[in-house]
C-alpha cells in the first residue's frame, strides 16, 4: 500500500573498534603524510583521487590540528580519530555523494580558510563549524535527491515532513554520533558553547539544500557590499554561502580531478532518474540518460549557479578570482567547446541518416 506510512528509525550508527587507534605506534606509517602532502593540501589543486580512505582521514585530521582546532578547544586527539572514522563509516558508498566527496568539500573549505586569511576574521568557533559542517554535510546520503524522497513519499520525506529531507537527515546523523561518547571530539565544551557548535552547524548543513540557493545567495549579494564581520547575521550568511561554495565546488578544481566527478554525478541521476521512471514518478531531463550529455549538464550549472555565487564571494576576497573563479571560467569555456564538438558530430549523424533513409527507398 503506497499510502501506508511505516515507522521510521534511524540507520543504525556504525560502531567503531577503538583499540585500534589506543597505541599510535600500531598506526601504519603509510597514513604519515609527506610534507609534500601537506603542502598541496592547502590548496584547491590538491588530487582527491589519489588517497585511499584511511589517507583521507589522516588528512582530515591534520587540518583539524594545522587550524588550531585541536589545542584551542581541548580536544582529544584519539577521539577526533574515532570520530572521523565513525564519519566515513557512516558515508554510504553512492557513485557521488560518498565519503570522498565529504573529503573534497572539506579540503575545499580547508583551502579557502588558508587563502582568504579566514582565521583573521572568524573566531576558531567559526572556524570549528565551518570544518565540522563539512564534514558531517552528506552524512547516510542514500543518492537520491529531496525531489525523489517527497514524491516516492519516502520514510525521509514523511519523517521531515517534506522539509529539506535529506539536510535535516544528514545532520540528524551527525549528532547521533557527537552523542556518543567516544565519537564526542565535543566532550570537553561547556553546555553553552556546545549549544552555540550545534546551533552553527545545524544552520550550514541545512543551507546546502539546493532548493534554497536563489534565496541564501539573494540575502548575501543585499550584504557583500556593506559587509561587516562584527555582525552576527552578516558572518551567519557568508558562512552559509561558503559551504555552498565548497559543496559544488568539483569545477573549481583542475581539469583532470575535476571531469571524473561528473561522471559520478551523472551515474547517480541516471540510477535516480531509471527508479523514477520505473515507479512512475516525474524525470527531470537533466537526469535521463537518453537527454543529458557531460557539457550539457556542466554548461549551465557553471555560468549560472558556479560563477555568480564566487564572483558575489569574491568581492570579499579578491584573491580567490585568480585560484577559484578563473578556473571556473576556463571550465565553462571548454564545455563550451565540447558542446560545439557534440552537436557538430549530432548534425553530422542526422544527415547521414536521412541519405541512409532515402538510398532504403
Ligand atoms: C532532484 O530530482 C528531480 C527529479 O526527480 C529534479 O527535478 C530536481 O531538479 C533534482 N534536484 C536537484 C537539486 O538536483
Ligand atoms: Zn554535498
């Protein structure tokens, strides 16, 4: 019965073995990262294809540490492995939304930190929940989009009441583990600060719904121009927008760690788009593997969502036109050129179709 609303619980959370970690000499020295690594981890070029799992969390935890997070809020540096690897076990292993891409988005941030000085102007609060929203961002992501959830009536959507679905989830998850204690990297906070880590992540995970796009970006195009870090709204916003900018921020990065990203993104609209249509619910043609193409679906993501948002962003920060925005720019233009190549070779096909049509007769 389609109508029927079954009881909902959470996925179970992962435990984690903990002995595992208790003695840092059992750690292999291949999750040591190089100085090399290290370096190019500050930076938007870094290659998210070339680490396993266990690398990624070594990276993860570094960053925690290299910001101070660590040493200015107490926190425990054997939790703060637990937990990390308590997130990836809690990352599904979808073609897009998996934990590799919670590494990108949180490397992303990682780099922006370091290039627009964002220490400088953030409190480590600030900071602590930029990092922290990232990580947990896509937590339990089943690789279907809200849209899917709301009108397969799923579980999620009823649960939500059709409000943000996956948002709200993701960031159910997250606290699910902070409320564990050996996850808890919260543990040594007084109430008032944990509120105040809650409240602030809560905010940006729910502000990466697409759907809400047009309207958190509208509120901070109405503030860039008069910006004042000493108001709260006014920093609350721009944190919001940068998440959004490091959750879609694949185009940012060079072409070649950038293009097989699409390719993920494509291969879980099609799983989505091949359910719907076996379930009788509506496709976007975005989706459909019979409409959409790699330039197609870049093309217009890029000069219309991409561009505008980082050229509102850099209007703070000048020096991410060079590293961020001139990439992006250079991406569109290739797809461009890539499009042109596809219709040509689409024009070409049809013509010789109609000859092939007439020679049959
Ligand atoms: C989610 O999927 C639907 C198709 O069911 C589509 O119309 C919608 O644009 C998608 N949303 C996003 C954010 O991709
Ligand atoms: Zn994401």
């Amino acid at each position: 019965n389609a109508n029927e609303i079954s009881t909902y619980s959470f996925r179970n959370i992962k435990i984690l073995t903990i002995q595992k970690f208790g003695n840092k000499y059992l750690i292999p020295t291949k999750y040591m990262l190089s100085q090399q690594t290290i370096d190019a981890l500050r930076k938007p070029t870094f290659d998210v294809w070339l680490w396993e799992s266990n690398e990624m969390l070594s990276c993860l935890e570094h960053m925690y540490h290299d910001l101070g997070l660590v040493k200015d809020f107490n926190i425990n540096p054997i939790t703060l492995k637990r937990w990390l690897l308590c997130i990836h076990d809690n990352y599904r292993n979808n073609p897009f939304h998996n934990f590799r891409h919670c590494f990108c988005v949180t490397q992303m941030m990682y780099s922006m930190i370091c290039l627009c000085n964002l220490q400088e102007k953030f409190t480590q609060v600030d900071i602590l929940i930029l990092m922290t929203a990232a990580v947990c961002h896509d937590l339990d992501h089943p690789g279907y989009n809200n849209t899917y959830q709301i009108n397969a009536r799923t579980e999620l959507a009823v649960r939500y009441n059709d409000i943000s679905p996956l948002e709200n989830h993701h960031c159910a998850v997250a606290f699910q583990i902070f409320s564990q204690p050996d996850c808890n990297i919260f543990a040594n906070f007084d109430p008032e600060a944990f509120k105040q880590i809650r409240q602030g992540t809560i905010t940006l995970i729910l502000a990466t719904d697409m759907a809400r796009h047009g309207e958190i970006l509208d509120s901070f195009k109405q503030k860039v121009d008069n910006f004042d870090f000493t108001n709260e709204e006014h920093v609350t916003c721009l944190k919001m927008v940068l998440i959004k900018c490091c959750d879609i921020s694949n185009e940012v990065r060079p072409m070649e760690v950038a293009e097989p990203w699409v390719d993920c993104l494509l291969e879980e609209y099609f799983m989505q788009s091949d359910r719907e249509k076996a379930e009788g619910l509506p496709v976007a043609p975005f989706m459909d593997r019979e409409k959409v193409t790699k330039p197609t679906a870049q093309i217009g993501f890029i000069k219309f969502v991409l561009i505008p948002m980082f050229e509102s962003v850099m209007k703070l920060f000048p020096q991410i036109e060079e590293v961020m925005v001139q990439p992006l720019r250079e991406s569109r233009d290739r797809y461009e050129e890539l499009k042109q190549i596809d219709d040509a070779m689409n024009e070409k096909k049809k013509s010789e179709n109609l000859t092939m049509g007439g020679k049959k007769k």
